[in-house]
C-alpha cells in the first residue's frame, strides 16, 4: 500500500541578497478582509492547524473561522487567516501544531504586521533512541527514522530534497536535507554515504513550501539514529507595514545519534515577507540543522531554507540565509499564476489517486495496491515542456529502506496540458511517491 505526495516543485535558483526602494503606497492584498479580526495575543499561543475547516480560498467572501482556526484550502495547499491587523508583543512565542495534510501558513492582513516577539515554525530535531520520524514544521518534511536494530533498514528524508537512504553493509552516517541549497553528506565522506538531499523552489518561494528532511544512518553493528525534520514554511502579507524587532525562525532540526552512526539534519524552511513597507531590525532565519557528533560519526547538516521579502521600501538587517528582493507590485501575488508549471501524480496502477491526499505512513493508505508488479504511476502536468528539455520523475520513499527515482516518458498532450508516465516496481508495506519536473 501507498500514499501519493501533495504537489510539485519547479526551478532550483540561487539565492542573492539585496535591498529595494519605490515610492511609497498601500497595495492590494487579495483576499484581505480582516475577516479573522486581530490577532494580538498576550501570551505564548499554539495555533493547531488541525482545528482549520476545509474551505476553498475566496477574496470575496468572509472565512467560517476564527483568529486561531483559519480555513484549510486544498487547492491552494495553506490554511490562510484573514486578519486586520497583527500584533506579537515582546515575550510571546507563536507556535503551531501541523495540519493533517502537512501545510503551510498563509497570513493575509488588511493593515499591518508588528512582530517583537517570535514566530516559529521550526522542524523538529531527532530523538535518537525513537524509531518515529521527526516532526517538520507546516509545509515542511519529515526526517527519516533509524532501523529498530541492526542491520535493519531505516528509511530517507521526506520532501523534494529529502536526503536519501542507503543500505549495504557499510557503516555510514545519515545525509542532510536540501532546499535552498544542497544538503551535506554524512560520516565519513559523500563517496562513502547515501546521497544528501537536493536543492528545489526558486525565489520567491512560489509555491510556498517548506525544508526537507534528512536521512537515517546505517550500522551493522550498532543501532543508529533518526534524522531531523524540515523547517515549516509561512507566507505573511500585508496592505501596510510589515514590521519585525523580534524574530521569525524557519530552522531545521538536528539530526541525532544514539548509540551509534548519527542521522541527517532537516534543511531550513521558507519565509515570505509581502507588504508595501518591511522593516526588520529583528532577525529572520531558515538556516539546516546542525550535524550532531557521536566520536565523530556525524550526520550531514542541513541546507538552508529561502527567505523572500517583496515590498516597495525594504530594510532587513539580519537574515540567514540572505533574502531575496523583489517589488510587490500593485496587487500583491499570493499564489501562483495559472502559467506555472505543475505536475500532478493522478494514478497508480489501476487506481485513481486523492486531488487531496496526506502521503503518511499509515492507514488509511491514500492509493491501495495488492500485489502489483511493474506498474504505471500517470502524471498529470501543466506548462512542462513536451520537446525534451525537461526532466519529469518520480521519487518512490518506502517505509522502510533505499528510496529510488523513476523518470517519467511524456505520453500525449500539450505545453498547456500533458500526460506523462513511469513505469515502476514498488517494495511490499507504504511508500510515498513525490513528482517533480525540472525544467531548462
């Protein structure tokens, strides 16, 4: 049995830093309604996304929310809160519990965002003597979890740049998440330990999304240890000011070590900063988990995360990673255009995959198979390419042992609309199955 993943990624793009400056002027924040009220908590506050009602996003219309609860949107992917303003006093932390379907946070917010306090949406670090994989933060991936003994196989990271798992009888530490970057290899070196994860998104973190997580050890002879999850990912936009002297933390967690050879760390998350003026004197991060020595059989740290700011006066005086720069325009851009590529994982063998599915370890499965041989997995994809240039594949991570990519074949179609398909052989018990096109 398997579930199928959520969505897609695209392009990965390096990240660069810099500061902008236009004329000053309210913008458009579609969907903006305050319909949510304030959110100014007096003190430290856990939002359970799992509360959040299904409801598809409308700019128009009101959310049946509250300040806490916000509205899940499948489509989109985020629970989105419609505030009027907010405010995060000076020794308040905001933290959240994760959606079922894993999502991101969307904040929209009619007035203006004051940040003194902190926002985290941090991955979880490992436990090392746990066999249950790291927790990520909303948006994010799940790290892998170690083998209950010896010699049996722990599992990879979660996510487009989950670090992979290797089994064979050498002795070798856990790899790092990618996101922003490429994640870091293992002990004792990357020819010797499965492969760190890779580098996924673009810039502007559109669509948001969060950090991967990093891979489990392996050991022969010792127990080894579960790896660190994903930074969340969150996406605040405001008509006004975005002002922050507190902090937003976006960070990966640590990778563990147990007894023995140490698990990856998660690569940092994403945050998304849209508003007509963002001050930050604070401090914003979405940096990779550290790798955690045991004699020095450490995991591989984790890569950073991506950090966007988009706004017609833009001042940010410490971020890590750099932030990337851009003008919000007029009206602000929440979501992708209908033009972005998108790929879709719509069949698996015989059976038609979920539009909205949760991609877990554990029943209900979203796809079942019984007994399948070499099956077809059917993509759905929108503004890929059909001449070539673009790479389509399928990344299968079971529950437990090597995860494995499967390229796709274009099958019929348009640049507009197009089918592809791979052809696989999955192992017995769960898997995940993760689509991807990149394109030239």
């Amino acid at each position: 049995m398997m579930p199928i993943p959520f969505r897609n990624a695209a392009l990965a793009i390096a990240i660069i830093a810099m500061s902008i400056s236009r004329a000053n002027g309210q913008i458009t924040v579609p969907g903006a309604n305050g319909s949510d009220g304030a959110f100014s908590p007096v003190s430290n506050t856990t939002i359970n996304l799992a509360l959040s009602p299904n409801g598809a996003f409308d700019a128009a219309n009101p959310d049946p929310a509250t300040p806490l609860t916000g509205v899940y949107d499948a489509a989109k992917w985020a629970v989105v809160f419609r505030y009027t303003n907010v405010n995060i006093p000076a020794g308040v932390t905001v933290n959240f519990e994760n959606h079922p379907k894993g999502a991101p946070v969307v904040w929209l917010v009619s007035g203006s965002v004051t940040i003194a306090g902190t926002i985290n949406i941090n991955g979880s670090a490992a436990v090392g003597a746990s066999v249950v994989r790291s927790i990520p933060g909303p948006g994010g991936f799940a790290g892998g979890a170690r083998g209950l003994l010896p010699n049996i196989d722990g599992t990879a990271g979660s996510g487009p740049g989950g670090a992979s798992y290797r089994a064979d009888t050498n002795d070798g530490a856990g790899s790092g998440g990618g996101f922003g970057l490429p994640g870091s290899c293992g002990w004792p070196s990357c020819a010797a330990t499965a492969a760190p994860g890779i580098d996924y998104g673009n810039l502007r973190i559109l669509p948001l999304i969060g950090g991967s997580g990093g891979g489990a050890g392996r050991s022969s002879f010792v127990n080894v240890s579960n790896a660190g999850a994903g930074g969340g990912a969150i996406l605040m936009a405001a008509a006004n000011t975005i002002t922050i002297t507190g902090q937003i933390t976006a960070n990966g967690g640590d990778g563990s070590v147990a007894a023995g050879r140490g698990g990856g760390a998660g690569s940092g998350g994403g945050i998304r900063l849209v508003a007509n003026q963002i001050n930050s004197t604070g401090s914003l991060r979405a940096v990779g988990g550290s790798a955690v020595s045991n004699f020095g059989d450490s995991g591989g740290a984790g890569a950073v995360g991506r950090i966007r700011a988009e706004g017609n006066n833009v001042s940010i005086s410490d971020s890590t990673p750099s932030f990337s720069a851009g003008l919000p325009g007029a009206t602000a851009t929440i979501w992708p255009p209908a033009s972005a590529p998108r790929v879709t994982i719509t069949q698996v063998h015989t059976q038609a995959a979920p539009a909205d599915p949760k991609a877990g370890y554990d029943f209900p499965a979203d796809v079942a198979v019984t007994n399948p041989n070499v099956m077809a997995v059917r993509l759905q994809c929108a503004n890929v390419p059909i001449d070539g240039s673009a790479d389509v594949y399928v990344r299968v991570v079971p529950n437990k042992g090597e995860d494995f990519i499967v390229e796709a074949v274009f099958v019929s179609g348009t640049l507009a609309s197009s089918i592809w398909e791979a052809q696989t052989q999955l192992p017995d018990g769960f898997s995940v199955l993760q689509a991807r096109a990149i394109l030239p």
